[in-house]
C-alpha cells in the first residue's frame, strides 16, 4: 500500500460521478484525479447501486463499511446513567 493512501472523499466522488454521466471512461476519469485505475474500478464495485453510480449512495456506503469495520458499536444496549449508578451505590442508613 503507498505511503500516500487515502479514502475518497465525497468531492472526489462527485468528480467520479460527474465525469461517468459525461462518457469518459474508468482510466481517463483515473488519470485525472491522479488516482490509479485499480483504485476507482473498485469504487465502481463496491459502490453502485441498481441505478449505477451516484456519489451520494457511494459515500454512505464507504461511510457504513467503515463505522462496521472499527467494530465499535453504535448503540450502546444496557447504559446505565451516572444518577442511576449513583442511586444504586447510595448505602441506606
């Protein structure tokens, strides 16, 4: 992997967009965002849709994959809030 490795950013994927919708081909597109053509034909992969490629369904799925990948849940089931901890440790008199 280069040292210079990034994610693409969703300006870069409106480019992709854009420049799809206007015929120029996965290389040219490629070339002119300086990224290699393996790169965005894995985009196109993992990204499209029944529709084709539109930036906004590619961008909430590179977003998904990545918060799935952290393996940090996003809810947090049983939280006890500090007034309820505290309630439970009071000692009666």
């Amino acid at each position: 992997m280069p040292v210079d490795y990034h994610h693409l950013t969703q300006y870069e994927r409106c480019q992709i967009h854009a420049l799809l919708h206007r015929g120029l081909s996965q290389r040219a597109i490629a070339r002119q965002l300086g990224q290699s053509p393996g790169t965005l034909s894995r985009e196109m992969c993992r990204n499209r849709g029944q529709r084709g490629y539109w930036y906004e369904q590619a961008q909430g799925k590179a977003v998904r994959r990545r918060r799935a990948a952290c393996g940090v849940p996003r809810k947090v089931l049983g939280y006890r809030t500090p007034a309820k901890v505290f309630r439970e440790a009071r000692v009666p008199p």
